[in-house]
C-alpha cells in the first residue's frame, strides 16, 4: 500500500463522523480526508459526454467519460466516484491528472490536478475499462438460455461502478451517451436513439442517443443484447401532452410477447398520472426493460424502466396474482417519472420523497385504472405491515441523516416506502384530495428537474394549501420513529356520549421503549354505528398526551366504535374489553380498511400483554369471515408467527386445527369459482392450509399436481398448476415426496423457461426437512449454482424449518465468507436477517457475537443486526409470558 494512500485511509477512518465526514476541507486535496458521505457541495458536474464499448460476450468493457465540472472555488484536484475502474488516462482541460480510488469501500476517488485551477469551468476526461459484474452490481453480464446480456443497475450508488461520476442523487445533469455494440444486439439508453451506423470490419455498431433531460446518475440506462423488440402504439397527445410518446417493449430472446399485458396497461396508466398531476411525461419515450436478472424487482431508470422479468413477464401459466403483482410494481415504477426522476431528492435522506410516493400513487392510480380492483384497500395493507418494523426501538425515522454511503441502502424499507405512503394517504384523506393533490402538482411543477427536500416540500404544500396543520402533521410522522397507540375509552352517559383519547407509544412485550418520550399531531376520526344501521364520524387533531374528549352528539349510545375510520389513520389503538365485544359482534359491518385496522390493533395488543388470546382468537374468527379476502387472509400471517412461538410445544397440533377450522370450507366453497379475486384468495388459503394448518387431502393433492408438473412419472403437464400455484406444490412435492421429487425438481430447472417457477424451484428446495438433502441445498447456495437472489433464499428457507436451523446456523457461520460473495453487494447488508427466525435470547447474544468478527463483510449491516437482535428478544419475551396461555387457549377453543 502506498504511504499516501494508506495515510489519507487513516486520516478518514478518525473523522468518518461529524463535520468532515459531510463538509471535507477542499484544497489541497491530497491532505484533505475521503468523504465518506456527500462529496462537497462546492463542485459539481454540468453535463456529461459518455461513450462506452460493450459486449456482453465480453469479459469487460470499456469508456471515455469526458465531463464538465463547474468549481466555485480554486482547488487543486476534486473528489468524485469511481469503484473497482482500470482508469488509464485521465486529463483536465487537456492536461495530464492523476486518478485514484481511496480505500473506501463505497467507491470514493479523487482527482488530482497538475496545479491550481481557479472558479470556473473544467473539461474532464476520464478512459477506463472494467469487469463486467457477474453478481448483479453496476454493468453486470447475465447469460440465459445461451445468450450474454449486459444491464447497469445504477441505484443507488452503483453508476460508479460503471463510470467514474458524481454519484449522488442532488447533481442532476444532462448525458449525451454513444454505445459502441456488437451488430445486431439491441442498445437501450434514456433516450431515443439519435443515429446507429455499421462497422461490418469490427461487427460493431456506434448507437448514439439523443442528449438526456437533466439526470441523477442513479436514473441511468445501459442495456444491451440480443432483446426482442416489441413496437408498440405511441402514448398519444392528450390535454396535458402535446406531443406522442413512443412505447416499446424489450425482453429477452423468445420473451417478447410476454410483455404484451404490461404494454397493454402502459397508456392509460401515464394518461392517468398526467391528468392527476397536471404535468405531462416528462421523457421523450418510454420503453419497459425486462431483465433476465435484476436485483430488485424493477427500477425507475428514466425513459427505460427495467424490471426483474419475473415480475413483469406474464404467458399462459401466470395467474391472476401475478397479473395484479405485475400492475402494482409497473404503476409503482411509472409514478417514479415524476416522484424522483423529474423531481429528485439531494440525497438519501430524502429516499422518502421518492418512494413514498410512489407507493402512495399505485392504488390511487389502479383504482381509476380498475374501479372494482379494490387497490384503495392495498395503502392499508402496506401500513400495517410496516408497523411492525416500525414498533422496534432500533427503528429508524423515516427521515433520518445519513451521513456515510455504506448506509445509504439501509434507508430501502417498509419506513421508506409504507410509512411514508400511509403519512401522505392519512393527510391527503384528512385534508381532502382537493386540498392536498393540487399542491402536490404545484411540488412537482416548481421543482420539475431539479432537485428537493423535505423542508422544500412542507414549504410548498403549506402555501399552497393554507394549511399549517398539514405541515406539522408531515413533519410530526417523517421526523420521528414509532407508531402511536390511542388509549380510546367509549363513554355513554345521559349527560354525555362519546370517546376520550389518550395518545402513547406502541411497545410490545419486552421492549426497553418509552412510552411516554414521543408524541405526535395526530388526525384523528372516529367512526361509529347503532342498531339501526346508521353510521357517524367524527375528526380531531390530537395534540400532546393529555386526555381529549370526541363528543359524538348523539342522542342514543352507538353500538360499536372504531377509533380509526376508514383505517386511514396511521397508529394503533384499543378498547376495553366491553368495546370490542361489541366491535366483533358488528364486525361484518366494518368497511374492509377499519376491519384489518381492528384486526392488527388486536394483535397488537396481544404481543403487547395488553390483550388475551381468546379475544384475539374472536377477533380472527370474524376477520376470517369478512367478505373482502385481504380481510379474510389477515389472520394468516398472525398464526403463522403464532406456530412459530409454538415449535415443539404440544399447542402447535391445536393451532393447526384452529388454523384449519378457519379456513378449509371457505377454500372449498372459492376453489371452483371463476371469479378473479376468488383464484387469488383461493390459491393463498390452499398455501395457508397446505404449509401452516398441515392439511392432508389438500397436501396429498398439491404433491400429486406438482409430480404431474414437472413430469416425475413420465411425461410432464404445464397445465397442472399455475405461476400462482407453483410455491405451494413444489414445497408439498419436495417435503413429502423426498428425494425423488427433490432431485427431479434440480434436474429439470434448465428445461422450464419461466422465471416464476425458477424463483418457487429454490423456495422449495429449502424447504427439505431431511438432512442429507439440507447438505445438498447448502452446497448450491455456496456454489451460487442457481443465481444470487435464488441463492439468498435457499439459506433463508433453511433457516425457517426448525428442523434444518441449528445446523445451518452452524454451516452459515463456518462459510459466511464465501456465501456472501455470492450475494450482491447492496444485500450483504441485510444478512444478519438470516437469524430472524430464533426466539431465544442466547441466539440474539450469539448474533451479535458472530458479526463483531464477519462485520466488515457485510458493510452497512449494523441496522439489520441491531433490528434482528431485538426481534429475536421480542419472540422470546412474548413466548416466556405468553405461550402456556396461547396453549391453553387453544385446547379448549
């Protein structure tokens, strides 16, 4: 190691906090420390020239990234991003420089100049080369059924790993991007292409692209291979748009008219997005990119939205689930033109201003894309979801600084994207659409291709609407963690009728959470009904702890009460027990929203020591009923954490009665319907009961559906199940058909092209309880044999049978450091999760142990370890209180 280098990595390593780690000294360079978060915000990109040699038959490729820098001050060299580059010429208005990345695993480099440069304007050229990423990072090669695809994942700070840039979301600046490609390969970039000419000596093509709209690099496009193309009509002009938009669809070789069912919903879905914002799209064309491998389920990248194609392909097995997944995450993807492409947050502390809403802006689109789609009740379901993660104390705000880059990924979460959504979706219905919504076509208006914060947007929508409450409301969710539970007491007297509030914060069992240290503005409404069948509401803004009064100005008592109407609201609450009596007597009276706010608040209370289980169990019965099927499925994920805290307990043969009790003659009577909702919700009761209530007739039929699927017999029928129904029946198939089915179901992956089966094959091979075929599936993860995310799921299926545990727990940590090298980069930080499933507290201990030693592989990972080891404490605290009163319960229920 050089001393230079080696000094300038000590020096940043002793202020990798604090006031240097945000705002570095900027000259000279060479004894200023590595900025190990935001590069200064003194020098900044203005316009990039790139082009770029790739051949995804190649080992590597290629570039020449000439840039103009903008100083606002003399220095003597700058910082920008660069990782794992062969940089071999670097020049600054034509003079020799030197280049080198510093020893920062996120990617840092320095520029060092050959003298002084004053203010002004810099023409940097930087040549290099690199490897193709084989592991789904930055330029990545893929190769599927014989041919090589090359795709740049850039989010979130990955286009550094394909060219040296300012890699951060704030310096937005126009590309003008050339690809030099082998001939007949497809080229795609953010743009239309401007000219493509022939080299018939080389075999090579120059594809030139028209000069982008100001861009973040994360934003970026490069894919290239032998696509299929497929032409489609252009988005034609409309009152917002004045010019059409050419649409296009890329998937791999033979795939093509699989996306013809994302195309087909592309139309009306921008057209719907333009009208409720009242700005038009703002890229020059739109072409839907399906990956044959990506490392999440899609990206953003503008004008070239790319999908993993598992998620957006759809042929003749996928099933209605698949269909709605698919319109969920193409409408999530197609709000990010607007929220995060033409209007971009500085930087990752503001994920939320991005994500967030986007999340918020799928169901609202979808349900004027499909009115009986019932997608309004989707923002529910994701809230609650994130409650979870939101009661840890470990949580984080949903606003929160970041000040290193190895945490930038940590910010990718349900507090991002579901608190956030369920934050814009409780003012937007507090408020009213016709308040907040133009205010939000006003943000996107005022900041359209540049950049924003938070204090940018609260600004906006408390101007625009005269709202100040909407404001403190924003900033009382996103600055703080937790969620708000509402001591809620009906009260019914001939003097007086309503309901008093008391405002806390949510803690389960065991938590070293206070209470009492954090409070909110709150909109509150409460929803109530008689006898009779009248409804009322009634709304307040709670505002600090002490007790407030909703007076209902009734003249007879109701006879039950939500305190959260609608389930717009995002907090907990509860009742006495007299009050959710009634609340499950008058449950089939609950609008789908307030029934799964009942249905988690119960819970809730339940892993708070607040609430007993056979109220719980009540509560369960009626949601299981419920006419709406998200209501119907909502006790599924209570007992399948509930079998969890009950392994090797003689409650868990009860439980899975009970489990059955709820749900086989629903099954039964759905199983033959036509309707589409039906065909989801009776594939996920056929799973429920197959994998958690242990159903025999229906496991004997999903096993002999799967053996007929994949051909164990003889010959095999693709009829017999459906993408909806692949997870289920292969984990049937391979733990009670054995290694028979277990080594068919390995042989036949490269015969069946369809990436759904792919990702339900690795599922499903992690699910063996026999111990010779769990070495078998350790060994393909280690290997990687099956792709990075299939890997990633092997150890995690593993890690979820009681029965395979302990010895991979062991296996894991002796080969830790060769399985995360498997593992794309941005995952390694999550690893740690891979013990979610303990509930023993010496485990929690042993994991805290375990990655004090193996840390430095996993950068970032110190929230999912922090997050593991109190869920882990959790599990325990409530299975010491809690399990000899869940058994009992359940052997007289």
């Amino acid at each position: 190691m050089h001393q230079r280098s080696l000094f300038v990595f000590l020096l940043a390593l002793c202020f990798n906090t604090g006031v240097w780690a945000q705002d570095p000294v900027s000259s000279p360079i060479l004894q200023s420390p590595a900025p190990f978060g935001k590069l200064p915000a003194t020098v900044r990109p203005i316009a990039y020239d790139v082009t770029m040699s790739v051949d995804p038959r190649e080992a590597t490729f290629s570039g020449v990234a000439n840039i103009k820098v903008e100083l606002d001050e003399a220095r003597d060299g700058i910082w920008l991003h660069g990782d794992d580059l062969d940089v071999n010429r670097v020049s600054v208005n034509g003079n020799e420089a030197t280049y080198e990345e510093v020893l920062d695993t996120t990617g840092v480099s320095r520029i060092v100049f050959d003298g002084t440069y004053p203010a002004g304007i810099l023409d940097v050229e930087i040549a290099y080369e690199a490897d193709f990423d084989r592991n789904l990072a930055g330029l990545f090669r893929v190769e599927e059924q014989g041919d090589a695809y090359a795709l740049a994942k850039s989010e979130s700070i990955q286009a550094r790993r394909f060219l040296p840039s300012f890699d951060e979301p704030g310096f937005k600046a126009p590309f003008d991007i050339t690809l030099i490609v082998p001939s007949g390969f497809e080229a795609i970039s953010n743009t239309p292409i401007k000219t493509r000419t022939s080299d018939s000596e080389t075999g090579f093509d120059t594809v030139t692209f028209a000069t982008t709209r100001p861009l973040s690099t994360y934003l970026l496009s490069v894919a290239v291979g032998p696509f299929d193309v497929v032409e489609y009509p252009d988005i034609p002009p409309n009152m917002i748009r004045e010019t059409p938009i050419p649409l296009r669809g890329f998937a791999r070789r033979g795939r093509g008219e699989d996306l013809r069912l994302a195309l087909d919903t592309t139309t009306e879905l921008v057209e719907i997005f333009e009208t409720a914002l009242n700005q038009p799209y703002p890229y020059k064309k739109l072409d839907i990119v399906a990956a044959p491998a990506w490392p999440s389920g899609a990206t953003e990248l503008a004008g070239a939205i790319t999908y993993r194609e598992s998620r957006i392909l759809l042929d003749a097995n996928s099933g209605p689930a698949a269909y709605r997944a698919m319109l969920q995450i193409h409408t999530h993807e197609l709000a990010h033109m607007w929220f995060g492409n033409l209007v971009t947050p500085p930087w990752w502390d503001d994920l939320w201003l991005k994500e967030a809403f986007a999340t918020w802006g799928t169901p609202l689109s979808l349900s004027e894309f499909e009115p009986d789609g019932g997608h309004e009740v989707d923002a529910t379901v994701r809230a609650i979801a994130a409650m979870d993660l939101d009661s840890l104390v470990t949580t984080r705000a949903v606003r929160e600084d970041i000040l290193r880059n190895r945490n930038i990924r940590n910010a990718y979460d349900a507090i991002t994207y579901s608190k956030g959504m369920a934050v814009i979706a409780m003012a937007d219905t507090y408020f009213g659409a016709d308040v907040f919504r133009p205010a939000l076509g006003r943000y996107i208006a005022e900041f359209a291709d540049a950049q924003a914060d938070s204090p940018d947007f609260y600004d906006v929508i408390g101007r625009v609407t005269g709202e100040p409450a909407m404001t403190e409301v924003f900033e009382s969710f996103v600055e703080q963690q937790g969620v708000p539970l509402l001591k809620s007491n009906p009260v019914c007297t001939r003097q007086r009728k309503g309901i008093n509030v008391v405002q806390s914060r949510y803690a389960p069992l065991g938590s070293r959470i206070d209470r009492t240290a954090t409070l909110w503005k709150i909109p509150v409404c409460v929803s109530y009904g008689f006898e009779d069948g009248e409804r009322g509401r009634r709304c307040t803004i709670l505002e600090g702890q002490e007790e407030i009064f909703i007076d209902f100005d009734e003249a007879s008592c109701p006879a039950f009460i939500i305190p959260n109407a609608d389930g717009a609201g995002y907090y907990r609450w509860s009742l006495p027990p007299g009050g959710w009596s009634d609340l499950t007597e008058n449950f089939h009276r609950l609008n789908t929203s307030e029934a799964l706010s009942a249905m988690d608040s119960s819970v809730a209370a339940f892993k708070a020591g607040e609430g007993d289980f056979e109220s719980l169990m009540t509560v369960m019965e009626a949601a299981a009923s419920h006419k709406d099927r998200r209501v119907a499925i909502a006790p599924m994920a209570t007992l399948e954490y509930l079998a969890n805290l009950l392994e090797g307990t003689d409650g868990i043969t009860a439980l899975r009665a009970f489990s059955a009790s709820l749900y086989r003659q629903y099954f039964d009577q759905i199983k033959v319907s036509d309707n589409m909702d039906d065909a989801v919700l009776a594939a996920q009761l056929e799973s429920f009961l197959a994998l958690t209530a242990r159903d025999a007739e229906i496991r004997r039929e999903l096993a002999e559906d799967a053996a007929r699927f994949i051909g164990l017999s003889g010959s095999r029928d693709p009829t017999a199940l459906t993408s909806d129904r692949y997870r289920s029946a292969l984990v049937v198939g391979v733990q009670d058909l054995g290694a028979v089915f277990f080594n068919a179901l390995i042989d036949i992956g490269d015969t069946i092209d369809d990436p759904r089966f792919d990702a339900a094959r690795a599922i499903a091979l992690s699910s063996t309880l026999q111990s010779d075929l769990s070495e078998h599936v350790l060994d393909l993860a280690l290997q990687g044999a099956l792709g990075p995310r299939e890997t990633d799921d092997l150890i995690r299926g593993q890690m979820s049978n009681r029965a395979t545990r302990d010895a991979t727990w062991q296996w894991l940590k002796a080969n830790y450091a060769e399985l995360v090298r498997q593992l794309p980069s941005q995952w390694r930080r999550r690893t740690p999760n891979y013990a979610r499933p303990f509930c023993d507290v010496e485990k929690a201990d042993e994991l805290r142990i375990f990655f004090e030693d193996v840390g430095d592989l996993a950068p970032g990972h110190e929230r999912a370890l922090l997050q593991t080891s109190e869920a882990i404490e959790l599990c325990a605290a409530l299975k010491a209180e809690r399990v000899q009163e869940l058994i009992e319960a359940l052997q007289v229920g």
